[in-house]
C-alpha cells in the first residue's frame, strides 16, 4: 500500500515512520509512505502557503493554489481516489474505518494547520475527512499517524502474529481483555487458575467471557452493534447471573 502524505512539517512524521512496527513495515515494503511538502509546490519568493481568511476573522488558512498543486502531482503514482483531509470535523476514526482504508491500494492524507484549509480544497479535490476524536490539535500531523499505525496493523504481513490482531480491541468489536505473563504471583496477586490449566478450550472460553465482561462494563454500546453468537448469549447469562449474586450479597 502505499500513503502520501502532504503536509508542512515533515520533520514530525520522520522519526515516529522509521521505529518499530511501522519502521520494519516500510523497511520490508509492505508499505509506502511519501511525505511531500506543499511549501514546495508555491510560485512566490516568499513560499507563502497560507493567507488571512477573507471576512476577517482569526488565524491564517491554507491556501488553494499549492494544495492543489502539491495533490495533483501525485496523479502519477496514486489514483486520488481516497484524498483524506485529517479534521476535528471530519468522520470519527474507527476501527472499521481503519479496515476500510487498508483495502485500498493508496491514500493521500492531508494535514492542515492554522484554522485549517480553503473550503474549495475540500470541495474540490478532498474526498474525505477523517477526526481522530473530539479534541482539537494544532494540525493533522499526530492524527495521521495515528490512522497510518491503525492501517499498517491491518495489512498483510505487518503484524507476524495475526493472532495478536484478532484479540486487539475493537478486532472482533470487543475490548481486549487482561493478559498476564511471569511470576505467577507478584505481590500476592496471582494469575487467574484457568490460564495455568493448560486447558486450551477453557482458556478459550474464559477469554471470550472476559471480553464479554470488559466490554459490557465500559462499553456497553459495542455489544449492542455486535452478531451474538449461541455462545456469546450463555456467557452473558452467565455474567448476569454473576451480577444479581454480586448485587444480593451486597444488600441482602
Ligand atoms: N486536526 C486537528 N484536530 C484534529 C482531530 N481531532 N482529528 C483529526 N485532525 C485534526
């Protein structure tokens, strides 16, 4: 796959794309990632990139002419289908989006600072816009790296142990659940039994209860979107029965 990515500070995105996961991705090229600089796409001395916002007003906005220019240079070697502006406006990033965009074969991401673009860039060459959550940041560098990390977990060989993709949160529309790894007990807090029994369709079992649990607890919205299996239906049984005993011994 390969994501271009515009934006006026590459220097933010350089070291966080050579470390770890995302490093040895674009190391081994299962991944693309190309930084381009709309300063370098502007005609004056000046390099001007942005201007005041016509009607007055705070801030400076990101003008048309070096977007457009800076996007349509890329026609050769990306398809423009999907040009993503990252904005606190723009769709909620989830992990059903992240799925969605790593079916395709390029993206471009668009990061703006100051009080953000012209509307005629996203009217005219934007086709989507993405938030990362509701908070504003000073520009869309960190949000796109967060959706770059979020779609390099999903494709083809990134991840050795697709395993550990499944359990993540959200894979399956579950919250992960606790994991443990030696002593066996540290400061007499000891790992739950059934993880030591060996008893791989227990240790299944138990698993899918826990996400069950952990779920229904925090985010009870996520099990309400989600296909219950026969299951998924005994284990929450199961907890409920657990949470009237609980609610009895508390008031008898
Ligand atoms: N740019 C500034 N804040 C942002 C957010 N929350 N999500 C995506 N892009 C942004």
């Amino acid at each position: 796959m390969r994501i271009d990515v515009l934006t006026l500070f590459p220097e933010i995105l350089e070291p966080v794309l050579k470390e770890s996961l995302l490093g040895k991705a674009i190391e081994e090229e299962l991944l693309e990632i190309v930084l381009t600089n709309p300063r370098d796409f502007t005609q004056d001395r000046h390099r001007t990139v942005d201007d005041t916002p016509y009607g007055g007003g705070a801030g400076m906005v990101m003008k048309c002419e070096p977007l457009f220019a800076a996007i349509e240079s890329l026609k050769d070697r990306n398809s423009l289908k999907r040009v993503i502006h990252l904005s606190p406006r723009g769709r909620r990033l989830d992990q059903d989006l992240v799925k969605e965009l790593a079916q395709e074969k390029d993206l471009v991401l668009l990061c703006s600072r100051y009080e953000g673009v012209d509307e005629r860039v996203v009217e005219g060459i934007v086709t989507d816009e993405v938030s990362i959550g509701d908070y504003v940041l000073s520009g869309g560098e960190v949000p796109a790296l967060v959706l770059i990390e979020a779609i390099s977990r999903m494709l083809p060989g990134v991840i050795g142990d697709w395993e550990s993709v499944e359990t993540d949160s959200f894979f399956n529309g579950l919250l992960g659940i606790a994991q443990y790894t030696r002593p066996q007990t540290f400061r007499e807090m000891s790992v739950p039994d059934v993880l030591m029994s060996g008893h791989h369709e227990a240790i299944r079992r138990w698993r899918r209860k826990e996400a069950l649990r952990v779920t229904l607890q925090r985010r009870p919205d996520l099990i309400d979107k989600l296909v219950l299996t026969k299951e998924d239906n005994e284990l929450l049984a199961e907890l409920e029965a657990e949470r009237s005993r609980t609610e009895k011994e508390i008031q008898p």
